[in-house]
C-alpha cells in the first residue's frame, strides 16, 4: 500500500472527510485530494502533523509494511462491527417497543369490551371512558417507549 492508499484508508477510518483533514493540517481540501489521488506529496512537516492526526508513525505513512496495513485494515472492520451492532440493538429496542405498544392496545382493547358488556346500559359513560382509557394507553406507550430507547 502506497502513501496515498494509506492516506485515504486512515482518513476513512478516523471517520474525517477532506474538508475536516485539510482543516487539522491547515491545508486546502484540494492539497488532501492530490495526495490521495498519487498526484502530489505532502511537504515533511504535513507528514509529522498527519502522523499526529492519525496517530501513526511517520515509518507507516512514509514506508510499505503489510503488518501495519493488516492493522489499520483490522482497525477499520471492528468500527464498521461495531457501528453494525449499535445499529441493531437499536433496531432491537424499537422492535420491542412496537410489540409494547402493540400489546399495551389490546390491553385496552380487552377492557373496553368488558366494560361494554358490563355497563351497556351506561352508553353516555362508555364514550368518555374510551377515551380517557386510549389517552392513558397512548400515554403509557409513549412512557414505554422512551425508556426503553433511552436505555
């Protein structure tokens, strides 16, 4: 892997566009993309201050090992897993949270069909009831819900 290829590799996994680099190493965006793209080398002091930024020695930037290039490809894949598995426990959380909601409204459901077989007689009162009953169900899916996606 040749310096460009380092470059380019080692700002994607430090999750920085050329802007935000060039930015770190007071440079124009345009400087980053020539030494990404082989077109141009970056001056010894851009090399030092890019070691920083990347925390990296200048050894690695300046010379071809495949040691470090297996690292900083390992180092790449376990952020990408990870950023995978943040992903789907949140994906998680709100699968379970439907199914609380879910199961929150047959809740409701079952009680207001046993009130109305309880008190049919009271129409006036079933109405409101329902009412209140679907604003406490909603208020309590909503109570479920938030804690368990702020967890």
């Amino acid at each position: 892997m040749d310096f460009s290829e380092k470059l380019l590799t080692l700002r994607k996994a430090k999750d920085l566009t050329q802007e935000q680099l060039a930015e770190k190493l007071n440079v124009s965006r345009q400087s980053v993309s020539k030494w990404e793209s082989g077109q141009a080398v970056p001056e010894l002091e851009k090399i030092v201050a890019m070691s920083v930024v990347f925390d990296v020695t200048t050894d690695y930037l300046l010379k071809s090992s495949e040691i470090d290039d297996l690292s900083v490809k390992t180092e790449m894949l376990e952020k990408q897993q990870q950023q995978m598995l943040v992903r789907e426990q949140r994906q998680q959380k709100i699968r379970e949270c439907v199914l609380y909601v879910i199961v929150i409204y047959l809740v409701l459901f079952a009680v207001y069909s046993l009130q109305q077989n309880f008190f049919w007689e009271w129409e006036w009162v079933g109405k409101h009831v329902l009412i209140a009953e679907f604003l406490l169900a909603t208020a309590t899916a909503v109570f479920v819900c938030a804690r368990k996606l702020r967890r």
